[in-house]
C-alpha cells in the first residue's frame, strides 16, 4: 500500500532528526523599540532623512533647504538648452490651460476668470515646492465638479453668488489645509485606501455626470436642473426639449468633432501631441470669430460675456471659518483635497516613473496642500496637478518646473491685455472642450483588464460608477471604498488555511488541493494558516480546525489511516497574533490532548513566537518536541520518536 | 572570507538543481466554483449538514427536527436521575433571578414586574429551542442598563411611563429581530468583531457606570441626573449631600458587604456556590423584614410599593412600528441585541467546552433571537444567558435546559402568589444585589494578561472603559471596535516584509533579524511578504521594496559583495492579491530591469499564481526560470546557472 511507503518516506529520517534545528526566540526587543520600529514604517516607510546620515553640518543644511524647496535641486544647474524645451511646453499647456481653466470654473459653477485665476498663482507656487518635473498645475474636471455640486446643495450660485465664491475658496483652503496636513502627518498611505478599481469606476462615471451637465451648454437649454445624478438631469433634457436651439447644437457638434478627432490623431501618434493640445484653443479663438462675425449671440447662442480684466485680487477677506456653513465647507474641502491628491500624487508618481526619478507623496501633499492654502487667499479654487495637461507637458519636452512657470506667466499676460477677447466666446464651445477632456477618463481597457483579473475588484468598480451617476458623486465614492474595506476585512474574518501534503522524493509540504502529487501523512493533520490570527477570525480557525479534525477521524473510523497522532499548525505565514489568537492556542492544546493527540508548531515568526511564549507560563506550546523549524524536519523527528515508541512498547 | 564559503553554500546544488521541483497552476475552477466555495466558507464554515449527508429520508426529518427543536434530542433520553440534578439547579437559580430581575428592571428604568415577567416566557421559549444545557435565560445588567439609558436619551420613564414601555417591548422586538436575522443569515461571525480585550473594557466600564447608578439607592437620593456617564452622576451625588439618608446607608452598607462576602466565600470555594446563589434572595427577604417591622419606610428608606398579581399581561398591540420615536427602537434594539448575543452565545461556548457538547453560534443566535420576539409580545424585556446565574446553574448541577423550565415555574408561583411580599422590599437591597452582581464583571487578571501579551489590545480595552465611563455606552464600544478594525487595516497597509537568509547548512531561509545565524547570499535579496497584496499595501511594498534593493546597492558600492543579480519574493504568505497588487508585481519587475536584476517568484499560492498569469500575457512572470517552488531551490538553480554563464563569459 502506498501508505506504508508514505510512511517510511523522509528518506534520511534520522540522521536529518540528528541535525533538527532548533527555533529560537527573537532578539529581544523593548516595548519602546517595538513601537519605534511600529511607528517608523507606518510613518516613515521611506526613510527620508537616509541621505542625512554620515553628512556635515553645512550639508544638512543644505538638503534640508533643497528637501524644502527641490527648486534649489535642480535650479543651479539649470541651463539654456533646458529653459527651450520648458517654454515650448509650457506655451503648449498655456494654450490648454485657458480654455479648461474657462470652462472647469463653470463647472464648478464659478465665475470663469476664477478658472485664469487658478492658473497663474497655484503653478508658480508649485515650481517653488513641488518635486515632479512634469506635473502641470491648474484646475482639474473632477474637483471642480466635486466642488461645484457638494456647494449648490445648500447655496445656489445664481442667487448668491458672493457667499457661493467665499464658500469656493474656504473649501479650497481646508482642501489645501487636509493636504498639507496629511503630508506633515505623514498619513499620506491614506489615499492609498482609493484603489484602483475605485478610481477607474469613480472616474468614469464622473466622467458621464460632467458630459451630462454639458447638455445644457451644448443644447442650449436655459431651464436646467441643479442636481447632478443621471435620471433628474435626462428628465431635465428631455422636458425641455422646446428650448433646444438648433444654431447652438449645430455650433456645439461641429466643435465636439474637430475636438475628437484632435484627440484621436493624438492618441494614434503621440509625436503629434500638439493637435489635441492646440484644438481646444484654435476651437475658442475660431468659434469667437464665428460668433463675432455673425453676431450669432443674437441668435440664440448663449456667450461668456465681459470678463474683468487684471490680476487676482486678495481673497484672504472671503474665508469664512464661522456661520452655519463651516460644516459643508470642511466636508467639501475634505473630499475635494483627497480626490484631488489623490490625482496629482498619481500623475506625478506615473511621470516620475517614465523618467527614473522620485517622487515623495508625503512632500508632494505638502506641496499641493500649500499651493492650495495660497490659492485659496488670492482667488483661486482647488488645483493639482491635471491628467491630461501632464501628459500634453510631457510630450511636449518638459525639463523641469519652469514650463509651469512659463505656463502662469503667459496666464498673466492673458488676464491683464487679452480678457476682452473671450467675450464673445460662446458656452457650446466651452461645453464641447469639457466633453472632449473628460471622455479620456473612460478608461474601458483597464475595466476589461479588471474583470479578466478580479472579479471582486470589477464589482468595486461597478460601484463606485453606479453610485456614481445614480446617486452622487461623494456617496458613489464612499459605496466603493467601503466595499473595498470590507474586502480587506473578510480576508481577515475568513483566512486561508489549507491542509499541506508532502510532495514525494522530497520534504517540501504544500496544499494538498493545488498540489496534486502531494501526499496526506498517515497519522499527521498538517495545516497552514496564512492570516493574522486575530479577535476576527479566531472563532473561525477553531471551527475550521475542529472540522479537519473531524473529517479526519471520521476516515479513521472507515479504516483508511491510522489513528491521529499530531496536528502541525504551519505558522510562517501568521504574521501578527493577538490576545484572542493566544487564546485560540490554548484552546486547541486542550481539544488536542482530549483527542489524545499533540499540537505542533512549526515556524512560528518572531511577534507570534514571543507573544505565545508570554502567555504560556506552564511552557506547553515552547517545548522543543512541539516547535520545529520546518514541517519537514518535525514530521521527520516525530514519526522517528513514535515509531521508537511503538517498538518499545510493542503496540 | 565568510562570503565565498557563503557563495558555495547550497552542499548538493547541482544535485538539486536536476529535481527542481516545478510550480504548477492550481487546478481548474470555474468563477461559479470560487464562489460558491467562497461563500461556504463565509457563511457555512461549520458545515451544518454534514451530518445529514448520506441518511435515509425519515433520517434526515429526524436530524432536522432535532437541529430545530434541541429539546428533541435530549427529551428521549430524559430520567428522573437528570431531573433531580435540573431540579435543585432550578430552584438554585430561581432564588438568584427574583431579586435580580426586579433590580435589572429598575437598571432599565423599567417597572420591577417586568424583570419577572422576562424571568418566566423566555427561558420556557429557550428551553425548547436552545442547544445550552447550562444557559439561565433571563433580563442581564448590560443589556439593561443600555436599553434604559439609550431610551431614557429621548423619553422619561417618570413623566412618560407608557411610552416608555412601549419603547421598551419594541426595542425587545427589534433586538430579537436582528439576532434571528443574524443567526438565519448566517452572519454570526459579526459579533466575532468584539474582541475579548473590547468586551473585558467594555464591560468593566459598564460594571462601574451601573455602582455609580445605584448610589440613588444607595444613598437614599431623590434627585438624580438622568446621564450616565461619570462626570454628570458624581456632580449629581456631590450636590445634593443634603438628601442622603443615614438609614439608607448603613442599611445598604450592610447588604453589601453580605453579598460581597458571601460572593468571595463561593469564588474561593466553588463548592459553596449556594452561599452567593442564596445571598441576594436572603437580603431581599430579610431587608423586607426589617422594613416592615421598624416601619422604615416612614424613615426615609424607599420601597419598591405595590406589585401587581398575576401573569405576563400580552403586549403584542404595544409594539410600535411607526411613529418619530422608530429611528431609536431599531438602533437601541440593534446594540441590546448584538450585546446581549455576544453575552450569551460566550456563556453559551465556555460552558459547552467545559462539558465537552457543542453550541452551534447560528443556531444559538435564532434561538435567543425568536427567544426575544415572542418575550416582546408577553410584557418582556431584552433576555438572554446571563453570566451570572449560568455559573451557578452548572456549579448547581444542572444537566439539561430544564432547569430553565423549573426557573420558570417557580416565577410563575411567585408571580401568582407571592408579589404581595415584596412590598415593602427597600430600594437600597436592589442597589446592593446590584452592585455586587456587576463587581465579577470587572476583570482585573485578564487586563493584566492582556497588558502583558499585547499592548495594543490593552489600549483598545482601556479606550472601550473610558468611552463607556466618559462618553456613553454606546460611544465607548463604537471606538474600542473601531480602534480593533483600524489595527486589522494597519496589519494591511504596512504588511510585515522580511529579508531572508540562509541558515548555514541547510536549504532554509528565515528571517534575518531573527536567526542571527542566517546569512545573506551575495546577488541575491531574498524578500518575504507577509500579507495579502492589494490596493491599501501595494504602494507601500513598492517602496519599501526598492528602499531593499538601494541599500543593497549601497553596500555594493562599499565592495562588500558583488552585484545585484536576483530578486527572490517568496510568496507563500501571499494570501490573496487584487489589480493594484499584480501592478505591483509589473512594476517591479520593470523597475528590477533596468537595475539589470532579475525578479524571481517563490510558491506563488493557488489564487494569487492564476491572477499573475492572466495578467502576465508576454509570459513575464510565470518563465519556469522566474518561478521556483521553494527559495532553497531557486538559490541553487539560479546560481548554478550564473555560475555557468560567469565561466562561459569569462567576466
């Protein structure tokens, strides 16, 4: 029968009993060592203050300062060839930047200048502070229709438009303030919790509430809903079809094809990245002129009207850190702060990733947290770095920077001599720019690519873009990451744990269901745990145990094996334990020993090994015939001493 | 140098190169397989038809009836011998319910009768249904005092007593509801979330919120806060000096200190159990006594007055499903109800392991569930196996649910017969029994024990007693559970991560920090994850990953050995991995080639071996000479392989 051979199997069962090795306790380890070893990976994963060690004091100085400021990096070697490529891009997103800045402060149901505004302090801030060398800084599609819609929920930007401007910038400075703080607190691993399913469903689907708000611009309906979700906005439409005016759609259409189509050639043949970056300015100047020329806003089609001209005024005077709508502002600027974080470290991680240099995602909060702070006292709403500008600055040869530099001055030179040119630029267009930025959040491939992979991932996915469109913009994005925790937790609640086989010829012991030569041992239960054994699951791995158990002898009873002798409990992948896990331990020594068989630890990891110890006053799980380094070694020097046993006592 | 010795390592390397043992993918499984295991696993762990499989029919109604109606397992079987032993226990605890129901039902702010009328429906309900042989059902001191304080929160008992009851018998209903519901959903593993470390905090703040309570009684005050948390009662007791009656406490000094004798007499000599057992129902009837001998009550000792006769009155047509104050019963019923369950389905286990039978938790849970449904239509309040008086019902003898019946008759006689008789029962013995019942609820050597093994869970104890003490009851357990979940996703976002080395001498790898003896292998970097790889971890092992490989290049620099030629990430701790984790995994491995190392898997388990594959379409990852099933073996097969090229090259 194959089970006697099985049995014999470790070939050199006794010399390697002869070399078992021993598991030792860990080095011992304060509880102030414990929790500075804790604290400094949860907090300091990094290790930035690395390249401070073994310096001299000068030099401290001087990284701390360039650590502060990167500008003092990357600024003294900056040269002539460098500064050519950096205008090139930044005019490039300059000439993107006026037109989305434009039309996301619509979105945000602002007033648009408010859009120029935030792209001329925030950049400057951030070429100062920030370490990425390609983001490029300005107003973005999703914060500003996060901003827009959580504020007209309790103000109405028509009807109050002052308190809806100060209500704007003081949730730009919590986000600001959230940003910075998360940074200096170092919980920057908090925007990790946004996994990627989260974000691509999150994304498409504000993607679609944004194109959905545009109907209104590019329909030309005057009579529009306020609310945001799909079915109010298509009744919206729908019931007033009267008003749709047909210059507009007609105007609208036209722009929205030559804008595609730009985006198309771009995306076919990245070297033309200019096409996509110039279409939606040649779009305002050309349909301008159109409007201009035929004087077409008197013929329905809805224009922006005289924006002032000058620079951004002081906005410090607007925050309002009282009255009864602190508690919508905080909440506002919480949420806009970490999805916009949360799409600036992103990007900046991506483009540092094409280019082989790092970026820091806590320093990088700082930074944007900062450029928020100062955005939101010189009237400027939330920014961070944008998807698609970043991509176009990329292509376009950014070095360093300074084409954001570039990108804020040619702002400036726009605000104070250009603004009456936008005044006859009509709404479609601007509509029709919004339509064509935010169809590239869409990202179909990677929704395929996430349920070829994880069905469960595709499910989160799924939430968050119906939550999304069908309910509202933050609650889609709370459903998503809530399910995305409780994943988490069920791994926890349910572990894996399997039963190990050893593969023949071999002391290598794996899951007997994957493995399919593996071999049970007759005598032997070998399982592997592979959770933290915790208050959650403990109950459950009790269960789960007794179970195996019991199938185990109820095989027994059918004559297939011998009786249990040994449960081995493989802990190498059991990397935490607490009080509920110790007691589990005990639990089981005391069903074992009813069962007349004995528990076997092997490889237990230094956290588990020591809090096992501590509790175990009467040494019965830390004796030496009951810990062994490997499955192999313990079935290996267990099967010799009872088989030594049973010779003796002629059983 | 030790070095070279080290390089040499692996004795037999080419021996063991020839039988490398490959990975193979795990078997076959459709998505529809993976979930339906899945889900046995979440709901079904315990496998509750196991025992139905492979029965004939009338078997299998036999074994259903039974899973339903435990009475019908044990009824059979039933002698007089058993019933002598459930007889005293009855009566034992019988003697113990009275006085404590009437004094929980004034904890509740409720009227005394009902804490009998909750003593007589629910443990006949329990008796019949319930798989405990040692549960004594009846109203507990927690649950009590939450239900009185949650409600008190919106309705006064004193100036809105109907309401108030009606409040009372709905919030019973709904906890029942939630509890049946958890049972027949199989969500019982929710209350696993109450960690020991929460439950023993917990449950000592609530034992001093309901002493502090009882200084009303104690003290003979009439005005009292209607707050429970410290800061309010003690401000209340120090105010009103004026009202404190000597009578009522010397009279209450001296029970207590009765009962609290007679409670170390039983701890210290578990054979004297009926010392504690009898005590309360002798002060009850000796205070009685006393009071209505001295006419105390016209001395300033309060009596409880008047009890009505008779039977549990119906109270179905008070339950209130509508109404302003709905909101409040369903959320008070949803704690009392996961309170109280958590209460009895312990007492439930620890009793069973003791006696070696088993409690199924789901089971239990629709028992004490449909237990608490059928009380609210019969004038009771929240029941279910109080701690107490199951210590005495098993220390007593009881051998079967029908020392639950014989409890419940005998409050039946009293409640016929004997109310009368507890009218002049001062107030202050209540207060005594009280008090002395929830001193056991403070558990000082398992605080000790748990400070000594994990000091993390000593802080989530400490916070769960200081909510309850300083906030609410409520309050204090929400953070002590949400302090215990945010450690789980601790454990996930910064997952233990190890570098390995070599154990002289053998093929086993371990932990570096903990075998000093293991030593590192030049070229190599043997890493070790511990945890699920998902989208709350894997920015984080990115870093600290490439934080490894820096410092192994920095030591490179220094000469200390040769280059970096492999990465090896042994992969069986790796439970489970999503999308961001197999991106993971792809941008390491870029990051590994232009490093010019190369990343090497080691036992990949099951689930997370089929993702890597699906994503991995170039074939990158699943190459047999990237994929090795134990770390011993890749050592030897890779540097048996380099060795050859370096001799064929010549570098």
């Amino acid at each position: 029968m194959s089970n006697s051979s099985n049995m014999q199997h470790p070939p050199t069962c006794l010399e390697i009993t002869m070399e078992v090795h021993r598991v030792v306790p860990p080095p011992h380890k304060s509880t102030i060592q414990k929790l500075k070893t804790r604290l400094k990976e949860t907090f300091f994963p990094d290790d930035p203050l690395r390249q401070f060690k073994g310096q001299p004091t000068t030099k401290k100085w001087i990284l701390a300062a360039q650590y502060i400021f990167p500008v003092l990096q990357w600024g003294p070697n900056y040269s002539l060839k460098l500064f050519k490529s950096d205008i090139v891009s930044g005019l490039t997103i300059a000439s993107l930047a006026i037109p989305q800045g434009i039309s996301y402060a619509k979105l945000a149901s602002l007033p648009p200048i408010v859009g120029l505004y935030s792209s001329f302090v925030p950049p400057l801030v951030y070429a100062v502070l920030g370490s990425s060398r390609d983001l490029a800084v300005g107003p973005v599609s999703i914060a500003s229709l996060i901003l827009g819609s959580m504020l007209t929920q309790e103000v109405s930007p028509t009807n109050d438009p002052g308190l809806f401007l100060q209500l704007a910038f003081t949730t730009t400075f919590f986000a600001g303030f959230f940003q910075a703080s998360l940074g200096f607190l170092r919980l920057g691993f908090i925007i990790d919790f946004l996994s990627k399913a989260t974000l691509i469903g999150f994304m498409a689907g504000a993607a679609i509430i944004v194109s959905l708000q545009q109907l209104k611009s590019l329909l030309g309906i005057t009579h529009f809903t306020k609310q945001m979700s799909l079915v109010p906005v298509m009744s919206s439409v729908f019931h007033n079809t009267k008003e749709w005016s047909w210059q507009t759609i007609l105007m609208g259409f036209c722009f929205l094809v030559f804008l595609l189509v730009a985006r198309h050639v771009s995306m076919r043949r990245p070297k033309l990245f200019w096409v996509s970056a110039g279409a939606p300015l040649v779009s305002v100047i050309l349909s301008t002129l159109l409007v201009f020329a035929f004087k077409a806003h008197h013929h329905g089609i809805s224009i922006i009207g005289k924006l002032q001209e000058g620079l951004n005024p002081p906005s410090w005077n607007m925050l309002q850190f009282h009255g009864s709508h602190l508690g919508l502002s905080i909440k506002a600027g919480l949420v806009t702060g970490i999805i916009s974080l949360t799409e600036g470290i992103a990007v900046g991680r991506t483009f540092a990733a094409l280019k082989n240099y790092k970026v820091d995602g806590n320093k990088e909060m700082m930074a944007i947290g900062l450029m928020n702070m100062v955005g939101s006292s010189t009237s400027c709403y939330v920014t961070t770095g944008a998807f698609s500008r970043s991509a176009v600055n990329h292509n376009a040869g950014a070095k360093t920077a300074v084409s954001n530099i570039v990108m804020s001055v040619t702002i400036m030179v726009t605000l104070l001599f250009l603004m009456p040119l936008f005044q006859y630029t009509p709404n479609v267009v601007l509509g029709a720019i919004i339509v064509s930025a935010v169809v590239g959040l869409i990202d179909i491939p990677a929704a395929h690519h996430i349920w070829k992979i994880d069905k469960f991932d595709f499910i989160v996915m799924l939430c968050a873009f119906f939550g999304v469109i069908f309910i509202s913009v933050q609650d889609g994005l709370a459903i998503a990451v809530g399910i995305s925790i409780f994943k988490i937790l069920m791994q926890i609640t349910r572990p894996k744990a399997v039963m190990l086989g050893n593969i023949p010829g071999t002391d290598i012991y794996r899951d007997l269901h994957h493995y399919k030569e593996s071999m049970k041992i007759p005598g032997f239960l070998i399982l592997s745990v592979e959770a933290p054994i915790n208050f959650a699951n403990s109950t459950y791995l009790n269960e789960r145990i007794l179970r195996w158990i019991e199938e185990y002898e109820a095989e027994e009873d059918l004559k297939k094996h011998s009786s249990l002798q040994f449960v081995i409990l493989e802990m190498s992948a059991v990397s935490a334990i607490d009080t509920s896990g110790v007691s589990l331990f005990k639990e089981l020594k005391k069903t074992m020993e009813k069962k007349g068989a004995k528990l076997v630890l092997v490889n237990p990891l230094g956290e588990v090994m020591e809090k096992l110890q501590k509790s175990d006053e009467a040494g019965d799980f830390m004796r030496p015939d009951c810990l062994f380094l490997t499955v192999g070694e313990a079935v290996a020097t267990l099967s010799a001493t009872t088989k030594g046993q049973s010779s003796n006592h002629v059983v």
